[in-house]
C-alpha cells in the first residue's frame, strides 16, 4: 500500500480510516460490519460479531484474557501493536516498527517525537528534541535535562535539584553518598541491578543445570572483582564462554585443555575469558589445567593451521617431515629431564621454527621459482634473513634439518651476523697508521705476526679463515705480485704486503718437533704434525698489540667503504663476506649512503 493510498473495506470497497471489524482475513467499514450477525461468545456469554483464529465467535474480552506482551512479559489487556507472533504494549512496540527519518537531522531512528517547528508539525529523533527544548546536563546529577535554574557560578540545574537545593544524593537502597539514577537509588545501584539481571536472565538460556548454576553465581562474584559499571559492560561478553561450555559438555568433569581453547577461541581468547576462567577454576567447576597444558595444546593448534596452509604447495611434505624431526628433539629433551623453565626446544620453540620454515619456501617458490629442496642454496638463505632479520634464529633450524636429513647438493652454512656493533669497534686514525706502519715494516723475528695482522687489517679476514690459507692458495702474476681468493673473485695482493709473503716463505719453518715444513700445506705452520697456527695463537698475538680480530675487521671495511667501495656486493666477491655483514657495516658507516640507495629503488619502482 502507497503512502497516500487508504485502507479499503474488504465487502464493499469503500475507503476508510480505520476498520471497524476485523475477522480473519477480513476487514470491514462500519456499514458492512453492523451486517454482520451477533453470535454468543462460548467463554462468558455475550453476543458478538468477532471471531478467534479458528473462525469460532470471540469476545474481544475473552481473547485478551491471560495476555501477555511479547517482549517484556507484562500482562496485556490493551495491545499497541499486533504482530505475527502475537501483541506488543506501547514501550516494546518501538523496538518493532520500520526505522523512519528526522526531519531535522536525517538520521533514521525507531524513537522519534512531533513537535512544531517553523510553523509545521514535524518529526524528531530523540536527540535532537532535547535541543530543541533546551536540555543541558545538570550540574549537580549530571543528568540531561531541561534547565529550571542555575547554581552560583552560572551552570544549569535541573528541577529536582533545584527544588533539593542542589545537596548530595544519597543513595536510599545503599545509603551512600552518589550519582542519583533515579529517586530511589544511584547510578552504582542501577548498575549493580542490572549486572545480576542480565545474570538471571542469561542462566536461564542454559541448557545444563551445572552451568546455570555457575553463570547465576559469576554475576555476584564478578561485581566483587571489577567496578559495577565495567562489570555491565562485560557480563554480555562473558556469557560467551559458559554458552560455549554449555553447548559442547554435559558436565564439567569432560572438559579438556583442546576442547577448552576451542571454546575460548584459542590461547588469546582464554586471555580475553580471564576472570570467568579464574572464576570457574576456583569454584571447582572445571578440572584444574595448568598454564604449560594450555600453552602446549595452542601450540599443536597453530602447527595444526600452518601445516593445513601449506597443502597443496611443494614444500608441504617438506614441512611434514621437519614438524617430525623437531617433534623427536623436543621428546628427547622432555625424556633427559628438560622441562618447565629448562625446557631447551618447547612447543612454541618447533612452531617459531615451522612458521619460518614455511615463509621461507613460500618466497622462495615465488620469488625465486625454487620447486624442491635441492634447489635451495645459501645464498637464498642469505637473501631471505637480510629481509627478515627477526627469523635469523628460527630459521637456522629449518636448514639444520635440511643439512641432516635431506640430500641437498651442497651444505647449506648460514654465518651468524651480529646486527650491531660494540662500542669501539672502528680503530681511532692514529691507532690505524701506527699498526700499518709497523707491520709493514716489520724486524726479522715478527715477519709472520705483521703478515697476519695485515691480513686481517687490510682485507677483512676472520682469524680462522687467515691460520687456514694454504700455500695452494698462493699464485704470482707477471710482476711477481702475489694473487689470493679470499671470495669468489681472485685478488692482487699489495706490492709491500707481497715482499712481507716472500720473507715469510723464506723464513718458515715447522714448530713442531716431528713436522716438516716443506710437507705442511699451510702457510703459517702450527704446533700439531701438518697442522696450522691455532686462533688462540693469534688473539694473544693481537692482545700483545692492544687490539682484538673483531676491531680489525671493523676496520677494514671500513676503510673499504670510504676508499670507494660501496657496494656491498664488492665486498662480499673481494673478501667472502656474507651480504648481510656487508649491509650491516654499510648501514653502520655511512647512513646517507643507504637513504641515496633506498631513494634511488623508490623512484625506479
């Protein structure tokens, strides 16, 4: 029906107002309903025209007899609204109407006013007639209401308080002083009525007596752990879990640690359930579980979710059999005594290191077009911790297990970085040219240790990698200039540096007593038979110079990168370096350098 077509009389046509008879399907004007004959009504009597569902006579009397309103529950002798499922009283037949618009605002609304405005009747939202009739919030209650006076500085005071004389409200059902909510009781009050309401009324949507028990308990036993207006605010959402618990468990004694977080929502959602599971556990509602319990059960879920993500990917038996491998580390650590706080490879532990796992050949399948595990090498293991530095830990147990247990080509080494540098790390200038000049020039009895600090001062050379070079290693150019791979390019050695090389092979010779020095491969001979001069042979050569490997090589890229080489890949070729180190140092020395690099990729993508 159009909003300015009007009803019509089902027997004649005729339009009217209002009905004045309705039977069934039905509907009469006033004419057409006086043709209709009285009958007696079967509950008390009375003739009448009306009839019941079933099309029998009925007194309007005696159908409303027992009636009850729909939504709240009152007895209802007059209705104001009928619906399908039955009568509506004026306040709850609000909640049932089509939202309409202010006429002022024009914001939809199911609570709305006429009032005049402009010189025409006009439609208001709730809101806005209390501007337009001037409310304000009371200084004294702090309700919003119309002004009827003021206190001495000039703020508004409702009626009530005015006609109080703007004393304190004190609270008739507690006997505190408080914020008024009505004339019998504060706001505290209210709210405390309402908490143990919504209580009841929840419980009673529970279908097992356990658990309506212990929701009608937890509505009391949370107004004592948190301010009655936050618990109003959460009673609603805690109801959650005890539906949760009621729908999935006849009796408390059958809940378990997974079947729990699966009602809770997971480990987070437990969080988030806190005060009615610290409730249900001090009551002995639930079986007592344990926080490692939990813990353990979430972790098996996301593992659960981690491998069912990557089903239907190459790399998902993969997953499958480092999920098996970590899980028989993580038994033998429970079975030799590694528990609790001691536990070195927990749950959470094997799912830092599957979820790394499964980022890593995730980009490597898409990035690099790798389908197998054979095809991955360290330099994509390089590339991925350089763009996720915080997996550089979890993902060195992915490729432990690659090097163990699958057959790769090529053992795959991922160097540890330190992502920052000590305090001191770079040699002051003059510390610098007071090392090069005394190694270069160097007396007859220290040629070998001046060779050793240049190596590690002049090419970034690790001191375990400098005891290891062999005489193999070794080769001349057409000037007699000596040639070294310390990466994966060949390198000239510089002029003075190559004299200091032949001084040294004139004048080596083995330390140990059964070795010969023209057997041994290496280039700096060791106490051991054919073997090389130890690390700790060198550290306390370079603790008698008052400087440590680790400032050397700090150093020496550094000097590196201000002698013009900066591009980390120079490094890395020139001296063997991994690609993260190089960044590391070159974000360390020179920031400008990195924002121009960073500008640069920006404007070309």
């Amino acid at each position: 029906m159009s909003g300015g077509e009007k009803p019509s009389c089902t027997e004649c046509g005729t339009p009217v107002e209002k009905y004045s008879l309705v039977r069934g399907e039905a509907r009469y004007c006033l004419r057409c309903a006086g043709k209709v004959p009285l009958l007696p009504c079967p509950g008390c009597g009375k003739n009448t025209r009306m009839a019941g569902p079933d099309g029998s006579p009925l007194c309007k009397s005696c159908r409303t007899k027992g009636r009850t309103c729909l939504h709240c529950g009152r007895d209802l002798p007059k209705a104001s609204l009928l619906v399908e499922d039955g009568a509506l009283c004026w306040p709850c037949s609000r909640h049932y109407r089509e939202p309409e618009t202010c006429d002022v605002c024009g914001q939809s609304d199911l609570f709305w006013s006429h009032v005049e405005l402009d010189g025409a009747r006009r439609r208001v939202c709730h809101r806005c007639l209390k501007k337009q009739e001037g409310h304000a919030t009371c200084a004294a209650c702090r309700k919003h209401r119309k002004p009827a006076g003021a206190t001495a500085d000039g703020k508004p005071v409702c009626k009530r308080c005015l006609e109080s004389g703007c004393k304190p409200f004190i609270c008739p059902q507690c006997g505190k002083e408080g914020i008024r909510h009505s004339a019998s009781q504060c706001l505290g009050c209210y709210h405390k009525g309402q908490v143990l309401k919504r209580a009841a009324q929840a419980a009673a949507m529970l279908q097992h007596g356990w658990c309506r028990k212990a929701f009608g308990d937890f509505g009391p036993a949370l107004l004592e752990s948190v301010p009655a207006a936050s618990a109003l605010m959460r009673i609603d959402r805690y109801f959650l879990l005890f539906a949760r618990l009621d729908a999935a468990f006849d009796a408390p004694t059958k809940i378990t640690p997974d079947a729990l977080l699966a009602a809770a929502g997971g480990l987070d959602g437990l969080r988030r359930f806190a005060i009615p599971y610290g409730f249900l556990l001090k009551e002995g509602l639930i079986p007592g579980m344990t926080r490692d319990l939990l813990a353990d059960s979430a972790e098996m879920d996301r593992q659960r979710h981690l491998l069912e993500s990557a089903e239907g990917t190459w790399f998902h038996p993969l997953l499958l059999r480092f999920q098996g491998y970590l899980m028989e580390v993580h038994a033998r650590y429970e079975r030799r005594g590694w528990r609790k706080g001691g536990n070195r490879m927990k749950l959470r532990t094997v799912t830092q290191g599957l979820r790394a796992a499964r980022k890593f050949c995730l980009a490597m399948g898409e990035k690099e077009g790798v389908s197998g595990a054979q095809q991955i090498t360290i330099d994509h293991a390089e590339r991925f911790v350089a763009e996720n530095p915080g997996l550089a830990m979890s993902i060195r147990s992915f490729l432990r297990y690659l090097n163990l247990k699958e057959k790769l080509f090529r053992k795959i080494k991922l160097k540890a970085v330190k992502r920052d540098l000590r305090e001191g790390a770079f040699l002051p200038r003059q510390k610098y040219l007071e090392l090069l000049r005394g190694w270069l020039n160097p007396d007859g009895k220290s040629v070998r240790e001046s060779l050793i600090g240049l190596f590690l001062l002049l090419y970034a050379q690790p001191v375990n990698k400098v005891v290891r070079i062999k005489l193999s290693d070794l080769s001349r150019d057409r000037n007699g200039q000596y040639r070294l791979v310390f990466g994966s390019a060949e390198i000239a050695v510089d002029p003075r540096v190559s004299a200091l090389v032949d001084r040294c092979l004139e004048d080596r010779k083995a330390l140990s007593a059964m070795d010969d020095a023209a057997e041994n491969e290496y280039l700096f001979t060791g106490r051991n038979h054919g073997g090389h001069l130890t690390p700790a042979a060198v550290t306390h050569m370079l603790g008698k110079a008052g400087v440590t490997a680790e400032q050397l090589f700090a150093t020496s890229i550094y000097n590196a990168y201000r002698s013009g080489l900066d591009h980390p890949k120079v490094l890395v070729r020139a001296f063997g370096i991994t690609t993260a180190t190089a960044i590391k140092y070159m974000q360390k020395i020179d920031p400008q350098l990195v924002h121009e690099i960073e500008k640069k990729a920006y404007r070309a993508a």
